[in-house]
C-alpha cells in the first residue's frame, strides 16, 4: 500500500509523527511525503526534486495588445493581470 501525505511543510511536525507511527507498526505500507523540508525520521530517503518552473509567456500581438487595452480603459477601476504586464 502507498499512502502519499502531501505539502507537509505546513503540518510538519505532524506529519512526521504519523509518518514515524506508521513506519513502525505498518511496515507493509510506504509513504511518500512531499515537502519543503524533511521529516527527520527513522527509515526516511530524501529524494530533492528539481523546480519544474514556468513556461515561456507567449508574446502579445499588437491586436492582441489593443483589444486588452480598450477592454482595460474601459473600466479604470478594474484592473486585469494581463494588462498589468502590458505596462
């Protein structure tokens, strides 16, 4: 069996006090935690992964570009991500 506990950094502590409880009393399941940080416990493999990062933008066309503009004008007091990277 797998049990995946995911994000542990927010619950850390936790995490590695179920993970350390299972190690020890369920040696059939394994686990795979995902975190920023390790857990510190008995029977753990830091594996550190690479960040995937972000993919390249797109460039905007210049038709692309005035219709977001227009569309931004047209109501001052919203403003959208994607006209703020026109600035």
């Amino acid at each position: 069996m797998l049990l995946i506990l995911d994000s542990c950094e927010h619950v850390i502590e936790t995490a590695a006090a179920l993970a350390e409880r299972i190690f020890e009393e369920a040696p059939q399941v394994h686990i795979l935690a995902t975190s920023r940080e390790s857990l510190r416990v008995e029977g753990e493999h830091v594996h550190a992964a690479v960040p995937a990062g972000s993919p390249p933008m797109t460039p905007v066309s210049p038709r692309r570009r005035r219709w977001i503009s227009r569309r931004c004008s047209s109501s001052s007091s919203v403003r959208s991500p994607a006209a703020a990277a026109l600035n």
